[in-house]
C-alpha cells in the first residue's frame, strides 16, 4: 500500500485546512495509507477526517520563533525519515518550505500546494521560502494569478486546481 504524508501546520478552519481534509480522505478511500502531521496544532480537526487517516500532532512548542521553526523543521525530517511514505504534500508557503527540505534530504518526492496570495510575501523568509519550492517535483496552485507569480521552470511543472464545487441539496421555500 502506497504511504501519503500531508504536512501542514494545524488542521483549523479555513480553505487551506477543507482542501486538505478533502484530498487526504480521498486518498484514503482510495486505498491509500494516509497519514496527516500537524507541526503547530494538538487540538482536535475542525474538519471530519476518514477514519483510516492517522493524525501525527506535535505537542512541543517554544517561546521563541526562531527556536521553534529549527524544532519544527527538525521535527518534520523525523516524521518523514520514520513514516518513509512514497510522497509528500503540503500546503502553504511555511509548510511548503518545510516538506521540501525534509523530502528532499529523505530522498521523497514532494507536492507543494500554494494556496495563498504569494503577491503578499514579501519579507526576506518569503523569498527564501519561494526559492526552496524550485526543489519540489510538482506545485499546485488555486488561480491562474498565483502560478504566474513564480517563474517559468515553476509553472512549467505546475498545475491550477480550483476548489471544488459541492453539490448540496437546497431547500428553497415557497412564497
């Protein structure tokens, strides 16, 4: 059975955390094993997750920043090097950084998913984080004008996948 490791800093509220609650439990009812490692959360998902998912929530924090990205970081090579899963996700520009550099040193292709507005990150960790995504073998993105953002070598591997639609019934009542 194929292993697929979704990194992502906490599982909340938010289009980012729905996306990926709704492609890891699609992947686990397809067959996969799916394992989801949250590196800033140990509350409980705000989004019902498949049963088969297993949930790896780090329950280690420190007060200072710096400290705590090198321990989140160190934490996720772990969890990669342990899990050895086929493939690598992730969302978002910090976990993206993250899942690279541990993928990359645990020779494990990697998904990067770039649900943001990169237009905004504009500090000098941005950049680098940008830079690092080069390394990832394939990149998702949620608009046309979030893809065009990077460079051609990026875009040239990349795809754009929308959210999608969900059709609910409505009930509509009658005057």
């Amino acid at each position: 059975m194929k292993k697929i490791l979704f990194i992502f800093h906490k599982i909340s509220y938010g289009g980012a955390n729905k996306m990926l609650a709704f492609v890891a439990n699609t992947l686990a009812k397809k067959g996969f094993e799916v394992f989801i490692y949250t590196y800033e959360g140990n509350e409980e998902p705000n989004y019902k997750l498949d049963e088969n998912i297993k949930l790896i929530k780090e329950m280690k924090y420190y007060k200072r920043s710096n400290k705590n990205k090198i321990f989140q970081l160190g934490q996720t090579i772990k969890h990669i090097n342990a899990l050895k899963p086929n493939l690598v996700i992730s969302f978002m520009s910090t976990s993206n950084f993250f899942a690279v550099i541990g993928a990359k040193l645990s020779r494990v292709p990697v998904i990067v998913c770039e649900r943001g507005n990169p237009f905004v990150e504009i500090s000098t960790l941005s950049k680098i984080k940008k830079l690092v995504v080069n390394f990832a073998e394939g990149i998702v993105f949620q608009t046309n004008g979030a893809k065009e953002y990077y460079s051609d070598k990026i875009q040239n591997r990349s795809t754009v996948i929308p959210n999608p639609v969900r059709k609910t019934k409505i009930f509509v009542e009658k005057w």
